[in-house]
C-alpha cells in the first residue's frame, strides 16, 4: 500500500471501531481504501441515514482522539476463526478467512477494543487519521454480484492534512456542480432512455450542434494533413474479426454475435444445443487457420478451434472496433510505395459491452463513435506520422483550452511473451514514439507494461479546470494486422513490403470527450461549439419586429439566435437565458431599434454595452471564427 493507502485503510478501521459503538449489531464485510478514499460494506438491518452518518463521524473523532496504537497479531486458521466467532462477525469474515490461501499468514490488527481481520498495513495511531470525511451510503452486493446480499457501503476519504481534505471537498463539489449527467439534462444535450438502452445516448438538438461543431473542427485538421474522408457499416462478418482476433478474445467486451437467419434454423433443425452452438461460433474454417496461422507464423488459431466447413456458423458481428473494415477499404487496391502514406478517417460508430454497474452518463457507454483513423505507411516514413498525430491532438486540446495534459509512453514489458512481432519491428516503433513525444515540449513518462499487444503507444492524460485527469487521445503503432490481414504495398525495389498502421483518435470517443468537455466548460461553452449563440430579447412587443429582423440577418450570418417572444418581464427574459447559459443576450428597446444598435449582456462580462449592431454582428462572427475559448467569468 502507498502510505495514502495505508492511511486510509486505517480510516477505514477507524470507522468500523465507531460504528460498533454506534451499531453493535452491524456485521462487517471489507473495508479497502479506493482512488480517492475508502469504504466499509456492512449488512445492518437498519437503514442508514445522512444523521447516522454525522453520529458516526462524530465517534470516529473520539476513535483518533483516542490515539489507539494499531497492533499487529499472527494467528492460527482455527485460532482466527476462533477470534471471528467470539466477536460475532462469522456472517462475512469467516468467508473472507476462506479466501486466504493455505500457507499464507493469517493477521488481525487491533485498535483499542476494535479486531480486523486484515493483511495490513496500518498506519501506527488511530490519531494519524485526523483529517477524514464520510461522504455517503450506497447499496453493495456482497462480492460484487447479484445473487447475493445487498449491504450498505459507506464512503468516506481521508488525507494526511485538514488543508489536503478541504480542497479535496471543495473539488467533489465543484465536481457535482459540473456533472456532465445533471448539466446535460439541464441544458438538454443527451438522453438516455431505459427503453432504448443503457450506455446508448440519444443526442437531442442542442447536443447534436456541439458534436457537429466538434466534428467540423476536427475534419477541417484532417484535410489539413492530408486525410481521407471514409463511411463504413455498423456491423461487419463474423470471419472478419476472426481474422483480427477480435473474436473471440474479446468476447467479454462485446455484444453477441448475431448468426444468420439460415445458419440459425439450421442447427434448430439438427437440435444443436446452446453450448455446441457457442463452439461453432467461434470455431474457424481449416483454410482460414492455416492463412492466419502462416501469415503470423504462430499457431494464432488454435487447431481444436478448427472444425469442418459445415459446422461453421455464417454470423455479424456489431462493430467493437473499425480497423478491419478500414484494412479491407486499404487492400481494395493495389499500393505502390509512392501512394503512402494512407490515412483513412471515419467517424466510426463501435458497441462494446460494458457490465451495467460500470456504466456511467456519456463517459461509460456501450455505443459510441471514435474520432477514429488509421494510416498505412512505410517504416521510414512512421516516425514522421506519429509525430503528425501527436500534433493534432495538441491542436485539438489547445483548441478546447485543455492545454494542461501529460504524456505517457506506453512500451512492451521486456519480461513478459504477450507481446506479437519481431523484436527490431518493436524497437524501431518505441522509438518512434519516444522522439514523436520528445518533440512535443511537455513532460512525458515511459511506462514498461502498459503497450497494446500489437504495439507501443502514447495516451494523452488532461486534467481540466478543477484539477481532474482523463485519459484522451491515443495513438497507437500497430505490426499486428497488417500481417494478420496479409497488406502489402509495392517497394521500390519492385518487391511486396509490409505498411506499418497507426491507429489514431483525438478525442476518443464522441460521447466521452462531450462529457468531459461538459464538465470541463461547466456548461459554460465557447461561443463556437454553444448549442445558442445568441439571444434577442425585446423591451416589449414594440419592439418584436426590430427582433425578427435581426434574428434574420443572424441566421442569415450562420449565427445561432432565437427571439423571446414571450410575454415575461425583462428581467425574467434575462434570467432564463442566463441559465440556459446562452453566451449573448441582446436586449432591444425602441432607442436601439432607433439607431439600429443592441444592447450587449454577456455571459462572461454581464452588461457590455450599446453597439451597433453590424459590430456587434461582425465581432461574434471573428470570435466564431477563430474558436475562441469563453473569457473568465467575472466574480461579483
Ligand atoms: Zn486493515
Ligand atoms: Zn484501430
């Protein structure tokens, strides 16, 4: 355990010890430290409530005012179960006891009249935990699956400081002030609707305009750099991902086949039970598995996969990824070195299963479409477009004012076999990605271990405005499939040569970036990427007419607007698009529709001033125009 781990585990005994005085029939489960604090799952009849929680706060301050040393003590299996039963704890703790593999020692940690089960470690004093907080209660199944016991989880965190703890706070609120799930119902940007399904967002209107705007952005940097625009289908056949070896060895993260409808009344007639039928969904033909397996020159298709032509079930899969179908685009033509790089791009939509307990607003999903390319290129020339996408993903972030991101490198674990392709093909791409990231003037790390089995690559890690990080764009160097799927371009020796491929996407996906960008902005959008750019407001309805008029040039500039017609004060007017966050609200009374002027309210600045209107009409255009990112708000 990191020594903030090990504080707050202990944090998580000095709970426990607390809430045995305030529920001394509360049966214990775990109690782990997390990310960013701990839990204790507990089974107690009694519901928790935000009170208990004070109550046992309040007796945690007592616990570590207490000053108990924790003390470690060895014990015996029997001796241990012995311990479990005189405390009343058997219900959970004696399965957890089982859990401890024979030959291992057994220990309890003890604080004042309070005894863990536990591995340790500990910090050595109940006062070392000073600075905590418990912040909540949720349901739990015991080991994490349903069939079992739900138990209340109770959270809290803890850190070394008072100082560390407040600002921890201040940013969880700060945090829930920005939640991408509570502000993209508010300003109506995404559903998701039970019927439909979970992890499946519906982007309304308002939504829409930010994804296309984003879409704009990022395709005119693609022409920029030379891209090609391609669409490909949501689904693609089950031999194709066969041959990429998604299938089956990322079946858990992916939807089920779906077997075609003669296939399908095909075994129903043989009476094919369910479990054969998995076993010819995955089986290959043993033409196929002697391509693959000559192309990789391993046995990458296992013989007791292959079974006879006839046996095999025709099926589509829902696309988990868009490489093979921009592989197959690739190899639909003949390639001479002179024609490469290619770089397809696509707004690739993709499903993946995610378990419904990890799915989380827009940035857990199980539909979502990447920013998704993938270049072919020679040896010589993947140094030079590595670095080509690692420039446009700064472009990107710089452009979203997410300029405070580190790199990280990730590169094969020498010790481990998992990795596919010869040693000099990996060195060559480490290489590469190691000076495309020193090239980009930021801090960078190398971690061993944490490369893609087909190749090396580098993530972009951001942290937005309240001090969070997410990991976003990644470019990936892959020697895998084009072997895999057999590519080839013409050398200039006349021979056939192996491209190299890069997978590469700026934001990730749609859905998540828009997420986190929701957050990032609070809402708060630049003027570009704002669903409403500006709104008309007249004094009254002398003024309506002078409103339709400008919400006509407006439209007619390509500026989204929209005129309050509605019978409101003024103030009221001002107050709702305040809160629907509109960055420009123009108030119009007879003296400006006199003169042909606007009075100015800005999100940012409050009331800017009468201009007229052709300036100000000419001003929101540039700050379009250049995507300029929303000014500080002012504090009052
Ligand atoms: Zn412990
Ligand atoms: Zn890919």
């Amino acid at each position: 355990m990191t020594p903030l781990e090990e504080l707050r585990h202990s944090a998580s005994h000095v709970l426990a010890t607390a809430l045995l005085r305030v529920f001394p029939e509360a049966k214990l489960d775990i109690g782990p430290p997390t990310d960013t604090g701990f839990y204790y799952d507990i089974d107690l009849d009694h519901k928790l409530t935000a009170e208990d929680l004070v109550k046992i706060e309040a007796e945690m301050k007592k616990v570590s005012d207490e000053n108990q040393p924790f003390l470690r003590k060895e014990v015996s299996r029997e001796e241990a179960a012995e311990i479990i039963r005189s405390r009343g704890q058997e219900r959970y703790k004696l399965g957890r006891l089982a859990d401890i593999p024979e030959g291992e020692k057994i220990s309890f940690y003890q604080n004042g009249e309070f005894m863990d089960l536990c591995a340790g470690t500990h910090v050595r004093y109940t006062s070392k935990v000073k600075a905590f907080r418990l912040l909540s209660i949720a349901g739990a199944y015991h080991r994490g699956s349903e069939k079992n016991k739900q138990l209340q989880r109770i959270y809290g965190t803890a850190f070394p400081t008072k100082e560390e703890l407040a600002q921890h706070l201040e940013q969880a609120e700060q945090a829930k002030l920005r939640d991408h799930r509570k502000l993209g119902r508010d300003l109506r940007l995404f559903v998701i609707d039970e019927d439909v399904g979970q992890g499946l967002i519906l982007w309304t209107p308002n939504g829409a305009i930010i994804r296309q705007e984003l879409q704009t952005f990022i395709s005119e940097e693609l022409r920029k750099q030379g891209y090609s625009q391609v669409f490909t289908p949501h689904i693609g056949k089950l031999e194709l991902y066969k041959i990429s070896g998604h299938f089956p060895y990322y079946k858990d993260s992916q939807f089920t086949p779906m077997v075609e409808n003669e296939s399908l009344a095909k075994i129903l007639r043989e009476g094919c039970s369910c479990a054969e039928m998995v076993v010819r969904l995955d089986a290959v033909s043993s033409k196929l598995a002697a391509e693959v397996n000559a192309r990789t020159g391993t046995e990458s298709i296992a013989a007791d996969r292959i079974r006879p032509d006839e046996q095999l079930l025709e099926g589509f899969m829902l696309k988990p990824m868009n490489c093979p179908h921009h592989i197959k685009i690739f190899a639909s033509q003949p390639h001479s070195y002179r024609d490469l790089p290619v770089r397809l791009a696509e707004f690739g939509t993709v499903y993946r299963w995610e378990q419904s307990g990890e799915l989380n607003g827009m940035t857990r999903v199980r539909g979502f479409t990447q920013d998704d390319a993938h270049l072919f290129c020679t040896e010589d020339q993947l140094p030079a477009e590595v670095l080509g996408c690692l420039s446009l993903v700064k472009v990107v972030l710089t452009t979203l004012g997410m300029s405070d991101y580190r790199v990280r490198v990730g590169l094969r674990d020498p010790d481990s076999n998992k990795y596919t392709g010869l040693k000099e093909n990996w060195d060559k791409a480490e290489a590469a990605c190691r000076d495309a990231a020193k090239t980009l003037g930021v801090a960078f790390t190398e971690e061993p271990g944490e490369a893609a089995f087909y190749g090396p690559k580098i993530d972009f890690m951001v942290k937005d405005v309240i001090g969070r990080e997410w990991q976003l764009g990644t470019v990936q160097v892959d020697y895998n499939l084009p072997v895999r799927f057999d590519l080839t371009y013409g050398g200039a020796d006349n021979q056939p040569h192996r491209p190299v491929m890069i997978h590469r996407a700026p934001f990730g996906s749609m859905e998540r970036f828009c997420g986190v960008l929701i957050e990032h902005f609070g809402g708060d959008f630049p003027l570009w990427l704002s669903p409403e750019q500006v709104r008309l407001v007249p004094v009254s309805e002398k003024t309506i007419e002078y409103g339709r008029e400008l919400l006509g040039l407006l439209r007619a500039a390509g500026v989204r607007a929209s005129l309050d017609e509605h019978n409101d004060k003024l103030g009221a007017k001002i107050r709702r698009a305040e809160i629907e966050k509109v960055p420009y609200t123009l108030v119009l009374g007879g003296k400006e529709a006199e003169a042909r002027s606007v009075s100015v309210r800005s999100r940012a600045r409050g009331d800017d001033g009468t201009v007229p209107f052709d300036q100000f009409l000419a001003r929101v255009q540039e700050e379009i125009r250049t995507r300029s990112l929303p000014e500080k708000k002012k504090t009052a």
